[in-house]
C-alpha cells in the first residue's frame, strides 16, 4: 500500500489533529475530495497535518510519530487497509481515532457506524473532538508464534480467502479486480479441507474445514458479511468455521456471505470468545485485508482499545 501526502503543518505542534491518507484508496475516486476533509476536519480549531509515508511501514512509522508527538486525533483516509495502519498507533493509546471510509472495502467504518460521505464523516469526527466526546470499542489483538503483535478491527482470515490473498498478492497479473478473480479459480481447483486446531477460551477443538474467520466486525472485503451478528463494542471475537463443503458447495455458499444467511448453513459453526488461538499448516492469515503472517495465531478481544471519533 503507498501513501504519500505532503505535510501542511511543518511545525511540531500538540494537540493537532494527525491525517494518514491513502489517495490510490477506492481506485483514487476520493482523491480530490482531500482538501475538503482537511477544512473539515479543523473546523474546531485544531490544526490538521497529513502524515508523509511512501509505504504501509513508512505510515505506520509516520502515525506513531504523531501519537508521540501529542497529536489529538489520528485519522485514517481511506480503505481497511489504510484504517489497519494507523490502527497500529491509535489502538490502546490515548488519542481519538477516526475514519473517514474512502476505500474499495469500507467494512470497519461500516462496522462503528461511520458515514458514508466522507465530509460528513470528517465533520463528526471533528465535532466529536470538540465536544470531548468519543465511543469505546473493541479490537483484536493477534501475536504471531515469534510474539510479534498486530491489531486488527474488523475480521482475520484464515482459510480459503486467506489462501486466495496470498496467491493474488504473489501474482504480477492481470492488475486489478481480474486478478483477485483468477485467484480464486486458481484455488478452487487445489481446494483440499485442512485441519484446524482451534482454542476457543481454554477449549480446544480439532475440526476439518475450508473457511475459518475470525473478527470483531460482521463482513470483510467490501461487504461479505462472514459474521453478521458480529458487535465491535461487546468484548467479544465471533468465530467461525464451515465444514467441508467441497468446491460445489464452496461456490454456492459464497453468494449468500453478502447477506450473512450461509450462518443458517447446517455445516456452519459460529462461536464467540474473548480468547482464540487458530492454528493450522499452511495458512497465512489476513486480517482486514492484509498479511498478518502464518498460523498460529493468538487472538484476544481488548474491550475499548479504540476511543472513537465518530
């Protein structure tokens, strides 16, 4: 992911309000509405600094800088990708976060009920700001099995969508949605069901499964609604896993994830928890769309990690 911006506010100043913005987000189709959520976003007198970065690692550098540097608020522009990297710095910390969904899959900000039109969202976020105002919820935090830490707030992926991403990521082309589309004919056709060890609050459950997901939101990828009864605010993760269901099944299945009824499935589990491990050979797990990195994973609900400006 590139993120690139130039800086508006050279001058180290606290309590301004940090903007990590991604204008190839949504294909660019919210480039040119920056400068209006910028005049947006300091109505209530803060000054606004676009955060510079020529890459996901450079913007999650650039939004820690911020939160150091005393920044009041850090908003992510964009898509789940671009919310996943200022999420880095924002989670667990004291500053207000925002989100002004401008990306191809807006499932966070769908999530926490942020509004459609980014003005309107930036308008919010700086009244919320204003008024001291902000709304608790929830994320996951994921430690890899070298004890790295990631945090992620809407869904992890960890059967055939996270093998699909891996294969699309890995592939040169076609560009664009053509490829995420061949990718899935390409894994489809090496689909094998794979066994899973999953630790669900100290219960440990052995399953045979094609699609595992884990989140604190009800869809990932624009709207798939993996866990549709999912709640970012209830201290919770919902878990879910299918069964085999073959590549038949697989494909019939997938249609009804837009409304979130496949749950009704007899092959469907659906569980809740605070604490899961997931754990299975083979898999890279993706959580808000991007790499997080092979399973095992463990993941827990942290309760009000995020103070939203919404």
């Amino acid at each position: 992911m590139a993120i690139r911006g130039r800086v508006r506010f050279a001058a180290v100043t606290s309590d301004f309000i940090a903007v990590l913005a991604n204008p190839y987000a949504g294909r660019g189709r919210h480039r040119g509405l920056l400068p209006g959520v910028v005049r947006a976003l300091g109505a209530a007198g803060h000054p606004v600094r676009l955060l510079e970065a020529g890459s996901g690692t450079a913007a999650e550098e650039a939004c820690h800088r911020a939160v150091a540097e005393g920044a009041a608020a850090l908003v992510a522009v964009g898509g789940d990708g671009t919310v996943h990297r200022a999420l880095q710095a924002a989670a667990g910390a004291s500053v207000g976060f925002g989100v002004v969904a401008a990306g191809t899959g807006n499932d966070f900000a769908s999530a926490v009920g942020v509004p459609g039109d980014p003005i309107a969202a930036a308008t919010g976020i700086s009244a919320a700001l204003a008024a001291g105002r902000d709304h608790r919820v929830d994320a996951a935090l994921a430690v890899d099995a070298a004890g790295r830490e990631r945090w992620f707030c809407a869904v992890l992926a960890a059967g055939f969508d996270a093998l699909v991403n891996e294969r699309a990521n890995r592939m040169a082309w076609p560009r664009g949605p053509r490829r995420y589309d061949l990718a899935i004919v390409l894994e489809l056709a090496r689909l094998r069901a794979r066994t899973y060890t999953l630790e669900i609050d100290g219960e440990v459950l052995t399953v045979t499964a094609e699609i595992v997901a884990v989140g604190n939101a009800a869809s990932y990828g624009g709207g798939m609604r993996i866990l549709p009864d999912a709640d970012p605010a209830d201290g919770l993760l919902d878990v879910i896993y299918a069964r085999p269901l073959g590549r038949g099944g697989l494909t019939r299945l997938k249609p009804r994830l837009r409304h979130g009824t496949h749950v009704t499935d007899a092959r469907v589990t659906v569980l809740r928890a605070r604490h899961v491990r997931v754990a299975a050979e083979g898999i890279i797990g993706y959580a808000d769309g991007e790499r997080l990195g092979p399973l095992p994973l463990d993941l827990k609900c942290v309760p009000g990690a995020i103070r939203l400006l919404r």
